[in-house]
C-alpha cells in the first residue's frame, strides 16, 4: 500500500491536488493512502487536511506578516507529521513560500523521504537565482508550462514538463444551458462572470471595484445577469460584499457550476491567475484585473521581470487580454474594455485567435497532465 503525503496551500493547488489524487488511486487500482495539507476538493478524494488551508491562502508582504506565527506553527506541525507517518514520498502542489520552508525543515531531518514539488515557483519572473538553489531542498519538480525547465535543469534539479492540468479541466465539459436552467434565468438574457479571487485577500480589494464596474455596465446593458463563482473559503465574505447590491447576481460555489457559468457567458472580469487561463481555454473574452498594497505593489514594479502578468499573454509573448493593476483596476477601466468585447470589435477577434493558439501551446500527448505527474511520483524511488 502506497503511503503519499501531499501538501496544498490554497484553492488552486487543491484543485490540481485532486486531479493528481484520482490519477494515483487509478494507476495504483486504489493501493493508495494520502496524508497531508489540502482543500474541500482533495478531502473529497480521500484526504483528511491536517489544518484549513485558508490560514495560508495570504497575498502581499503586509498581509502575510500578522500570520507569522500560524504558518510557522504549521510548517513544524506539517513536518512532524510526515516524520511521524514515513511516507512513500511527500509532494507540495504550488504556494513555494509554505512548500520550501516544509521543504527545507525535511532535508535537516535526513528523512530520506523523496521530496517533489509540483508547479514550478516563477523564477523567471522574480527570482532566477532561486533556481540555482532548489536542488538542495527537492528531488524533482513538475511544471505547467513547456518553457520552465530550461530554467531549473542546468542547476542539477530533474525537471519535467506535465502539461497544464486546465486542459483536462471539468471546463471542457461545461453546459450553458444548464446554468441557465438551474439559477432560473431567462434564456433572452446574457451573462458577464465576475471572478474576484479565491483569498480573502483579493476579494476585499477586486469586489467592489468589479460590482462597482457591472452597476455601470448593468445601465446600458440592463439584458444582462451577472455570475459570481467562488470557493468555499471566501464565499461568506463575497455574498456579504454584495448583499447591498441591486443587480442580477448569482453566487455559485460548486466546480460544475463555476464552469457552466463560464460556458453561458458573454464576457468575464477575472483576477489574474489561473482563472484567466480557464476562461481562455473556453475561449471567454474577458480583461484582468489586480490590486495589492501599495508597498506589494513597488516591490513588484522594483522585482519582477515580466512584460505581462496574464498567462495567455506571457505565452503568446503579446497582449490579447487587457491587463489593468493597480491605478489602472477602476471601474470605468473595465466598462471601457467589456464594451468593447460585448461590440465584438478589434479586441474580440484578437482574443478569440489567441485563445486558439494557447490551446495548442498547452496541449500535450495522448496522456492527461495529472496522468503523467501521477506516473512520475509513484516511479519516484527513495
């Protein structure tokens, strides 16, 4: 019996943490036990979270210090139970500030665990020396994206692209008919998504912005009904947001509904993200948006060495889905760019080509990407 000890740290990396799960107990016919950190979706798997994963799901240098003394008191937790349980072999799913430190607290142990890290931390964005140094603390990292390992294997780290797990997304499978049916709206109406974020975070800063834009759009546009898909962590925070509010919204919290949501509407307003891929991978025209503290803010113009922060972007090397931070996230802002989609003009047909090209840029073999992390991970020898 397989023993695997998996780590999540927020919504996205549970999301993929399931994927993975699923993949594990088919290709080992159910010889599996999973141990570890993770959300509503791996526990729905089979795993029994050692803590709630919202305690990390944290944005932005301001933010995260108040939580010093949780995280850390999590990180020796997380490691004492993985000494205590001597898994087969530990993997972390994203969040590297949590994944490393857990990481590095193994290797002191000598535990000769097998130490995997799935979805590479954006070197190539902030940090090209940290690339240098991982081999010290992992064995193997997995990436999304077909241009990472060049940055991690001339430093003696064993790297392998997977493939993006959101092209073997539920999302591929939704019914926009179905959204309709369920929240009992007319079919002579149409549908914008707003997608504030998964953390408490980047609601309390995109929410009111974005409601603030769909109140605007709503008076020109008054055909439309608008859908807030969330997660479990932040879906009491985000009906309180707009409990005031006067316009057609319905808030959904399940994966199926997220993704027919995506699938019956227009346009989307999204955070950046995953999501954003999500909604390029259904071929949604939609802008992003991102707000953090003004001092997170100079510490990414002063650090980060990207041209775009929006994935579809990065991978086509141009921009196709507007990109509005900071100053430029206003109400008026988006109004201006969901216009222009709802028009269908210039920016809607440069979007829905790129978005073809992306899905072929993610594309990968005959095997899904949790399929071929799942085949890594169990081949992983001690």
């Amino acid at each position: 019996m397989k023993k695997i000890y998996l780590i999540a740290g927020e919504p996205s990396g549970d999301l993929l943490g399931s994927r993975l799960m699923r993949a594990i107990k088919k290709q080992t016919a159910g010889e599996v036990e999973f141990y570890g950190v993770g959300g509503d979706t791996m526990q729905r798997e089979g795993l029994k979270s050692l803590f709630d994963i919202s305690d990390l799901a944290i944005m932005g240098l301001l933010e995260v210090i108040p939580s010093i003394p949780k995280v850390l008191r999590h990180i020796k937790n997380t490691v004492d139970d993985i000494i205590r349980l001597q898994p087969d072999v530990v993997v972390t799913i994203d969040s590297w500030s949590f994944s490393a430190r857990v990481h590095k607290a193994l290797r002191k142990k000598k535990t000769n665990i097998p130490q995997i890290h799935y979805v590479a931390p954006q070197v190539w964005a902030w940090k090209k020396k940290r690339a240098k140094t991982m081999y010290k603390y992992i064995d193997r990292l997995l990436t999304l994206f077909p241009y990472e390992p060049k940055y991690f294997t001339p430093y003696h780290l064993p790297t392998d692209f997977i493939g993006h797990p959101v092209i073997e997304s539920e999302a591929v499978n939704a019914n926009a008919d179905a959204f309709y049916q369920k929240f009992s709206i007319p079919q002579d109406k149409k549908i914008i998504t707003v997608l504030p974020g998964s953390r408490k975070t980047e609601v309390s800063r995109l929410l009111p912005v974005f409601i603030q834009a769909v109140e605007q759009i709503h008076k020109e546009h008054p055909e439309f009904y608008f859908a807030i898909p969330t997660v479990s962590t932040v879906a009491e925070y985000v009906k309180a947001g707009i409990k005031n509010c006067q316009l057609p919204i319905v808030v959904t919290e399940t994966e199926n509904d997220r993704y027919n949501a995506f699938k019956a509407s227009s346009a989307a307003i999204a955070a950046s993200g995953t999501v954003a891929l999500e909604l390029a991978i259904l071929g949604v025209p939609h802008i992003v948006g991102y707000k953090v503290s003004p001092f997170s803010a100079w510490l990414a113009k002063k650090f980060l060495k990207i041209e775009f922060v929006n994935l579809s972007n990065i991978l086509l090397g141009r921009e196709i889905v507007p990109e509005l931070l900071q100053e430029r996230c206003i109400p008026i802002n988006i109004r201006t760019y969901i216009e222009q989609i709802l028009r269908q003009d210039t920016l809607y047909a440069k979007q829905i080509d790129g978005f073809t090209k992306v899905r072929e840029v993610l594309g990968f073999g005959c095997h899904t990407p949790s399929e071929n992390a799942a085949t890594i991970i169990l081949n992983e020898k001690k």
